[in-house]
C-alpha cells in the first residue's frame, strides 16, 4: 500500500502542473485504481468456480476481477475532442426555431435566380419515379395493401418499363417485393433481371422495409438488412447502393453507420425539423457527409442528400411551390381519383401549351436547385401506393418525357431532363464534384449529430410515437431476444447434428424455416408505422399476432437446439413432435396478453431445470421459477445445494396462493451456455422464506386468517419510511406511498435524494390535439393524485427484498438484489400499467435529484451510441422529448443516474436533476397526420427498467459540453442482463430423462466486457429455405467510459484491445474458416481471406462469415 499512496501523491502533484493535460492523467489514475483493486483482490481471490468438476470435459474457469487494459481507456477519452463540421447539437442551440411565413414555400424563403447562371454548365436535372409502399401496413395490413395495389404496381412495372428504356423506376421494400417475386412467372423474373442490368430499374436500401430509425434496436435494424439483401442475393444477384429513406418520422445516424458498413456510398433523407431544413437551404448544406459523433478520422463518412421541402409527395419536390408542382402531377389530371388542393388543376401536355408548360417547371427546378452547391438536381416523382394503374404510369411518363424531349432540343434553355434513378443522381453528383465512391472532399461538409425531434409544421413535434402502443415495444424486444437466443442455440446445434448420422433426425430444416419467418416478422415490425404504435387498430392486431406466433416458434427451436446439445450420449438423440424433451418456464396465452410462469410439479426424483444464459460472458444471475411445493431442494450443476429464497405468488396486493410458490436463487453460468439444475421436494427444506409486511389504508383489503408459512405482518397506519439494503446500498421509500426517496452508496457513504413520482399529461384545448404521432400537451404534467393510499407490499428475502405499491393505474415494484456482483449494483423497476378507462392522458414515471445535471441529458440511439441532448426553454415542451431505445442518464462531475430500458419509450429531463420517461398514451383523437383514428386500444402494459447510480472520477467540466459520451462497462452490462436474460427451460418427463452433460459451455472463456456477439445466424443455403454449413458471426466492440468507481462490479471478463485469437473462441468446435465480409454479407473485401485472429476498433460492428465443425 506504501507504494500506492506515493504514486497517488506523485499524481496529484502532476495534476496541478498539467491540468491542461488531464486525459492522460486521468488514465494514469484509471491503471493505479486498477492496481490497487488487483492486488485487493488477489488478496481475497475466491476459489474459481471450476466447471470441469464432475464433466471433465468441459473446462471453464472463472476470471475473478475486471482487469481493463489501460489502453482501452483512451478510446473514449479522445472521442469528441475533434470539431470539424456541423454539429447538430451546436444548431439546435443556435435556431431560433421561429416559424415565419415563406410566401409560397411556408416554412421558407423567397428563392430568386439570375437567368443566366447556367449558360457555362447545364442544370441536369433527374426525375425519379417511386412508389412508396407501407409494409405490414398502416391503414390496412400486409396482405390487404398487396392485394389491393403492391401487386398491380409492380405487375405494370415490368409491362411499362419495357415500352421505353428511357424510362427508370426504383422500390425499396424487399417484404413486398419478394411476395410478389414467389408469385409470378419465370419470363416475368427474367425481365425483371433485365431492366435491372439494364439500368431501368433500381433497388434502393434493399432492407425488408424501410424501418423507424427512433424505437427501432439496432439488432432489428441489422437483422431486416441482412434478410433483405440476403434475398436480392439469391434471387436476383443484386447489391443496393443507396439508401433511400423519405417517411421515418426523424434520423438516426445509427442508420447511416449501418448503410455505410454494408456498403453503400450514398443516402437520403426527408422527415427533418422544417427549421433546420431552412437552415440548411440558405446554408447550402443540405448535401453533406454524415459522420459518427464517436469517429476520429472519417471512416464512417457516408454521403447524404437532405430534401428541402415539406413532404416526399410531387407537390413539395419539384420546387418551392406545391401549387405549381402539384400541376406536373399527372395522375391528378381533371377526372381523376385525386385533385390538387390548391385548386388549380394539371393540364395534360400538347404543342399548344408546351413552351409555357416547360418553363413554368423549369422555373421550379431552377429555383430548387439554387439551395444546392451543384447543378446536379434530383426530383422525386411519386407517393405513396403510386403507379398501381396503368393509366397513371401513362399519364406521368408520356406527359414527362414530352416536357423533357421540348426542353432538351432547346439549348438556350440550358438544361438537360431525363428519368433517372436514385443511383443515377447519385453518380452525376459525384461526376460533377469530383469525388470517387471511397473519398470524401471538402466540397461537402462534414455532418455530425442526429434528427430529432421531428416536426412538420408548428408546434406539431411527432414525440407522441416514441411511446405510443408501449405494450407492441416491449413484445418487439421479447421477440428480439428469443430470436438471438434461437439463432445463436441453433447455430451450435446445427454444427452437432452433422456429426452423426444418428442425429441426421434433428429437425434443421423446419427449424429454419421458423427462424426465418422470424426474422421477416420482426424485420416486418421495425416498419415506420408498426414500432412507432401508428397504425390502424386491426393492423396492430395483425402485426401482435405475427410477433406472438413467432416468440412461440422460436421457443420451440431453442427447445429442440438445447436437447441436442445438452445429452452426454448424442447416439441416445430421439426426436418427437409429440412429447418434447423440454418445455419453456413461461406462458403467454394471446397476442395482447401478458406472460406468466408455469409451475413445475416436484417430487422425490429430480426434475431437471436448464437455464440457458444468451450473452457472451459468463454470468450470475438471479432466476425465479414457480414449483407447487415450498418443500424444495435445488442441486447446482456440481450436485451440490443452492441457496434459495421461497416468495408467495400473489393474487392482487393481499392474498397468497397455494397453488404456487415461487423459488429464486443465484445461477451461475457459462457464456452461450446451458446449466443443468435439479429441483426436488424434500421433507426438511433449507430454503429460507421471505418476509412481508403490507401496510393497507382501508380494512377491505385485510387477510381472514395468518398464512401457514409465510410470515405476514399487516399495519394499518404508515410509517415514516421503508428501507431496503444490500452491501452496495441502502434505499428509503415513503412510508405514505411507497415511492423511492433516497438512496445512500455505501463506497462514498454519501445520500442521493432520488424522488420516484408519477405525473398525467393532458392534450391541448386547441383544435390540433394529440394522436398516435403528436405530443400537444395542455402545459406541465400535474401530479399523479390518489385519493385513498395505495397499498404497499414489503417482502425482505435472502436473495432479494422489493417493494411493492399498488395504485389504481399502475402497479409499481423496486426490487433490490442482495447479491454480490453485477445484479446488485442496480434497482429493477417494474411498472405495470393499466389506463384503459382514461381520456386524452399520458402517465409518466419521473425521477427527481439533486444531480446537478443543468440542461443536459443523454439518451441512447437504438441501442448503439449515446446522443447528448439540450433541454431548450426555447421550445414546448413536447419538443423537449427525445426517444430512449435502451437508456437515458443524467450526470454531473461526482454521479452519474442511468435508466436502463428493456422497451423504446419517450424520455426528457424537463428540470435540473430529473429525468422523466412516458409509458403509456390514450388519447381519443386523430391527430391529422392520416391515420385517421386515436389511440383507445390500450393494453396492461409491463415497463421494465434498472436503475443505476455511479460514481465519477477524474472528469472535469469542460468535458460535459463534449458532442459524444459512453456508458461505462457497468452499464452496458447492466443493459445487457436487462435485454438478454437467462431461459429456463424444464424437462417434461419426470423419468426416463437420458443423461445430460451438467454444463453445457460452447466457448473456451468469456469473451470480453466490451465484446457483443450481435448474432450467430446461420446463412440460407443456395437453394430452397435451408441453412448452409455457414453462419454469420456479428461482433460489436462497445465505446466505454473508465471514469467510473471500479470496486467488486462483479463483471466477469476483462478487455483486450478488440483482439480475439479465433481458435481460443469456441470449446470442442473447430473453426474450419472465418473471413470477414460488409456488415450484410453483400460484400467481401477483395482480400478476404481465412483469418485467425479478431481485431476489432472500439464502436465497430463487425461481420465475419464463419464455418464451424
């Protein structure tokens, strides 16, 4: 220790000669809190739990404390200390965000032009005809839309592209146009294949739809890619380049760090703050290269292209003037379906009106090209289900190509007219500002920074979606995490099956088939109008039960993948559809419906109970099931007792079943891995019971008689606080409410306050009031009032204690693990919320405290990366709510407070120290943005959180004004317990069960903390919908913060530089090959070759293909 406080000295002195230096030094400091913990806990090195005992074969070995490589400090200490470019941070706080009128472009200027700007160069000009597609559905499902018009879209595609190549036409969603593709004839694909080699016809993203870029999780993201692009690769040899993004309500670059690692050069956007777009027109900043906050040189550099005006719809994209564009809409010739609002109607072209019908859209397009840098310009043509009769692809293409054919033969015009596709624009731009596909110049800026809040007109700010249908995000992320679960099980299981003949039974080709239709479902769901809760209430209907049938599919092949991987003799494999060898811990019996747990039957024999543990690292866990006896004994991998808590299940606040009981302890397991567990009933149980007290306010909730076995003390009148504690901390709730109000952590001895409340929004008295998009609130939430105190339920356990309160519509739970290591470090938070009988209101769980967090917070972007916001004054309210994939924090120098979130819902920090988060909406109008209803079909909704309090070291102010900030190892790993959790599975037969292996442990060791195996997902073969001996292997390496306490976190990995020896990966599989390849498969670097070792940079996702044996 002398040493230590030396070298601590030597520091401090450094300190004050080098403040200007602090990044260095604070790394310094990060080694010596290191060194000094290593050598604490060498001291104290528990025996390694050693997984090779009574298996030989599996060896696995416990690390025992988290040795982060100093190296692996820097990365996030460098980030953001580079300010090149925009900075969309820097804008927002710059805008005035007023909303004068335009003239005829509203929302902004007046644009003028000298006629003989374009007399040295041409203006070229590219119409690109599109047709936007809902997939899965908004007003109608899936199947409806492509019935009524998909089909008929893309049927006449293929018949009017032929009649002139000069025509073009592009699609972007692969859901409906492999539907289409299964259905039609082999001649019809051939001149498909053709118009698309010939350059007619283009594939824009290519994903499965053109997905929400604020709810959606980048698993998903990723997930609808690779179906989709996997798909164009089988079925037409084709690779999208572009992106093409016009209806998302707001941008991530999430997604523009997506498309750049599959490939792509180019992207385009539509759904911006009209602000900003105005901004960026008189900036001529509406092209830019897009770069990642976290990105110190420009490799994620992707170039995109901004519309300016207001809509994706022909009015808004020919020009500045809707009344005029609408004009050149042919489809809304006089006697149509469709008319111009603005009341002046298109007029078909012919030779008299010709010379003033050009100049009137040139007109357009000149003053539309005047808000960017080239003379390159790009014009949509198209909406939304368009080109679904043939008479409209006549109207449009005959009446443009008259208009292009009149001003191209007139060179005093100075213009060049042609349809083109996105790519085509694309390729003219580059052409005529000199950059290659690789490069990026200074001709654009440079872009960093995200695009929400969104908003169209007003004070319309589209904050509503991020929470609307709360209980179909929280099903989206289930599904999400058995379909990881599924991949990565099935995967091994694959590789073991084609061992031996003997287990040529396993079912691999139906098995994939349900992985498959999976991944379609929840690609299908990431749709901008099925996550974001904005769609009919029959389409949310459909969309929940796709999601539910899928969830019960892939239970069925993590059941059958376990079965196989988990029996010590493979030749005893037998596979039955009718009596399976394992059944699921957990219920959900309809779409809309929450799950609950089975309740396993005991006796004297052992049944057995796996628990299967999804993540990458080894991990202690706390698992609960439900068994019919509290008379039980569990037996740990090695045979030997487990301690356990036995907790009543409950019915409402105050009666106890005894049906069930509810059993939970500490499960301690590999990484990827299955831990075979044994319950039984016993006569003498060691398991120790919880204890609770239940303060009720009104007699009528009152127990009859005293429970047989559970110890229950009732009291009527409250007291002045409850308290909860563990070794990391000690909590105190209101003895009135029930509600946290302070939390004490026992390292620094110091008191947070910490006030958990509840508080109602309502909607505006204005005619425009919210909807399933908008957030029009009446002012500032009031609080959440109950007239008769809630019920409070207590229970103080060995494992864990929880509070439990009970209002009329939400059921609120805090449970604190008394365990040591990670699960101990954080509160779970349960809401379940229930506001079916409300009108127009919004419930919102907001936390108060006394962190100095001033007018900032951070919310994540899909899971991937953390955004800083601005809380801005100078904005509503509504405008101030950002999305939350998976969590939100404040901080100031000494603490930082972490939501973590296991569903996409609105966030804010409205006050200095709050941050408040909204679960549910039920409001009872439409809000005009097409949907045409409100939102009334409300469910009992589960929000999941943790809550997370740490301490910072070595920070200084300067650094909270920084564009980019990363969690700390705790809290990614806290997120990822919360978004992954362990599977328990049981077997179904009491008897005759054959011999498992006790732990099942497919990897060598954990990988490391900052290491995510995304996914291990088995490619489809060549041929029919079969899996091919190839999987992708998914790897993101996390950005992290050091700057945080060290002590007994319990995190049982290290770091290593991103570096992965490949063969110390896997356990008793060898890796036949790995090479690397663009994150969707559709690209090979041209030097890909088998290589051996991972070598990762921090914030990368990678994509390797892999060949296990």
């Amino acid at each position: 220790q002398g040493q230590l406080s030396i070298l601590q000295e030597k520091i401090d002195h450094l300190e004050r000669l080098l403040a200007e230096n602090n990044e260095i030094i604070s790394n310094i400091r990060d080694s010596v809190i290191n060194l000094s913990e290593s050598v604490k806990d060498g001291q104290k090195n528990p025996e390694a739990i050693n997984f090779s005992q009574g298996s030989v074969s599996e060896v696995f070995s416990s690390s025992v404390f988290l040795a982060v490589d100093s190296e692996d400090c820097l990365f996030a200490s460098k980030s953001g200390s580079h300010g090149s470019g925009v900075q969309m941070l820097d804008v927002y706080d710059l805008l005035p965000f007023d909303n004068p009128d335009g003239g005829v472009w509203k929302q902004g200027f007046d644009i003028t032009y000298n006629e003989n700007e374009w007399d040295s160069e041409l203006l070229q000009v590219f119409v690109v005809p599109h047709s936007h597609n809902d997939p899965g559905g908004w007003l109608k499902t899936f199947d409806d839309y492509f019935r009524d018009q998909t089909q008929h879209i893309l049927n006449n595609m293929v018949i009017k592209l032929q009649e002139d190549n000069r025509r073009k036409f592009m699609w972007s969603e692969i859901s409906y146009f492999s539907k289409w593709w299964d259905g039609i004839d082999s001649q019809k694909k051939d001149a498909v294949k053709r118009l698309i080699k010939d350059g007619q016809f283009e594939i824009v993203t290519g994903g499965w739809v053109m997905p929400d870029e604020a709810s959606a999780h980048y698993f998903a993201l990723i997930d609808q890619l690779i179906e989709g692009h996997q798909w164009l690769e089988k079925n037409l040899g084709v690779k999208p380049k572009s992106g093409w993004a016009v209806d998302p309500f707001g941008h991530s670059p999430t997604m523009a760090y997506l498309l750049k690692r599959t490939g792509f050069s180019n992207m385009l956007i539509q759904r911006v703050h009209y602000s900003v777009k105005k901004h960026f027109s008189m900036q001529k900043t509406l092209e830019f290269f897009w770069r990642q906050n976290w990105d110190l040189g420009s490799s994620t550099d992707i170039l995109c292209h901004m519309m300016p005006f207001y809509s994706y719809d022909v009015p808004h994209t020919c020009g500045p003037d809707p009344k005029i564009c609408c004009q050149f809409d042919f489809k809304r010739l006089p006697g149509g379906r469709v008319s111009c609002p603005w009341r002046v109607p298109p007029e078909a072209i012919h030779a008299g009106n010709i010379q003033h019908r050009a100049w009137m859209i040139l007109d357009q397009y000149r003053k539309k090209s005047k808000l960017f840098r080239t003379k390159v310009l790009l014009a949509p043509l198209g909406d939304d289900f368009r080109y679904a009769e043939s008479s409209e692809w006549d109207q449009q293409y005959h009446n443009y190509q008259k208009l292009f054919d009149y001003m191209n033969s007139h060179p005093e015009l100075h213009v060049k007219a042609q349809f083109g596709t996105l790519s085509d624009y694309f390729e003219a731009l580059r052409k005529e500002s000199n950059l290659d596909e690789k490069s990026s110049n200074s001709f654009f800026p440079v872009l960093s920074g995200d695009f929400f809040t969104y908003a169209d007109r007003d004070h319309h700010y589209w904050s509503g979606y991020f929470t609307s249908r709360p209980f179909y995000k929280r099903l989206d992320r289930v599904l999400e995490a058995y379909l990881r679960a599924a991949e990565i099980l099935y995967s091994l299981a694959l590789v073991q099956s084609s061992k031996s003949e003997k287990m040529s039974v396993f079912p691999s080709v139906d098995n994939y088939k349900l992985l498959t239709e999976a991944r379609r479902n929840l690609g299908l769901f990431q749709h901008h109008d099925a996550i974001t809760g904005t769609s009919k209430d029959w389409v949310v209907v459909d969309y929940g039960t796709r999601l539910f049938h899928s969830i019960m599919n892939l239970k069925k092949v993590i059941i059958d993948s376990a079965h196989i991987l988990i029996l010590k003799d493979k030749g005893a494999y037998n596979y039955d559809t009718r009596t399976p060898f394992l059944k699921m811990d957990d219920i959900q019996s309809s779409q809309d419906s929450l799950p609950h747990r089975t309740v396993i039957k005991l006796t004297s024999q052992p049944r057995y109970l796996l628990i299967y543990n999804p993540l990458e690292q080894e991990r202690s866990s706390v698992v609960s099931v439900n068994v019919n006896s509290p008379r039980v004994k569990l037996l740990c991998p090695l045979g030997k007792p487990v301690t356990v808590q036995i907790s009543a299940v409950w019915d409402g606040a105050t009666s106890v079943s005894h049906e069930a009981y509810q059993i939970s302890f500490v499960a301690h397991l590999p990484p990827l891995g299955l831990g075979v567990y044994q319950l039984l009933e016993v006569q003498n149980s060691e398991a120790a019971l919880a204890d609770y007290t239940i303060y009720t306010r009104n007699g009528n909730d009152r127990q009859d008689k005293p429970d047989s076995l559970f110890k229950i003390k009732e009291m009527q009148n409250s007291v002045d606080s409850i308290i909860l504690e563990n070794s990391y901390m000690k909590l105190w709730f209101s003895g009135m409410s029930g509600l946290l109000e302070k939390i004490n952590t026992k390292e620094d001895g110091k008191n947070h306050q910490m006030k958990v409340e509840f508080a109602w929004y309502g909607t505006t008295s204005n005619r425009d009031k919210s909807g399933a998009y908008l957030f029009l609130p009446d002012g500032e939430a009031k609080p959440y009032i109950f007239t008769d105190p809630p019920t409070i339920r207590v229970a103080h356990g060995r494992i864990f204690s929880e509070v439990v309160c009970f209002f009329h519509h939400v059921t609120h739970t805090m449970r604190l693990y008394k365990v040591q290591g990670l699960e101990g470090h954080s509160l779970e938070v349960s809401n379940i919320v229930d506001i079916r009988g409300e009108y127009n209101r919004e419930l919102a769980m907001r936390i108060s405290s006394d962190i100095n967090s001033q007018n900032r917070f951070y919310t994540d972007l899909n899971g991937y990366q953390i955004q800083p916001r601005l809380t801005l004054s100078k904005l509503p309210l509504q405008a101030n709510i950002y999305p939350m994939t998976t969590m939100a924090y404040i901080q100031d120098v000494s603490v930082r407070l972490t939501l973590h979130s296991a569903q996409s819902l609105g966030v804010a920090s409205l006050k200095n120290g709050q941050l408040e988060v909204i679960m549910d909406r039920r409001l009872m109008q439409d809000d005009n943005r097409g949907l045409g209803q409100g939102v009334q079909d409300n469910k009992i909704t589960a929000n999941i959180f943790r809550l997370l309090l740490e301490r910072r070291h070595g920070t200084d102010v300067n650094e909270e004004k920084a564009s980019v900030s990363f969690p700390s190892l705790l809290s990614h790993m806290t997120s990822s317990f919360l978004n992954h959790p362990v599977i328990p599975m049981t077997t179904y037969a009491d008897s005759g069960v054959p011999e498992m292996v006790n732990i099942f442990s497919p990897l060598i060791s954990s990988m490391p903390c900052d290491m995510h195996i995304v996914n291990l997902r088995t490619i489809q073969s060549k041929v029919d919908i079969e899996p091919s001996d190839e999987a992708a292997l998914i790897l993101y390496r996390k950005g992290f913060d050091c700057r945080f306490s060290n002590r007994d976190l319990g995190l049982l990995c290290s770091t290593t530089q991103g570096k992965i020896k490949v063969h110390k990966l896997f356990n008793k599989l060898r890796v036949e090959s790995l090479t690397p390849a663009s994150l969707s498969l559709m690209h090979s670097p041209p030097d890909a070759r088998n290589i051996s070792e991972i070598n990762m940079s921090s914030m990368e996702i990678n994509t390797f293909r892999i060949r296990l044996r």
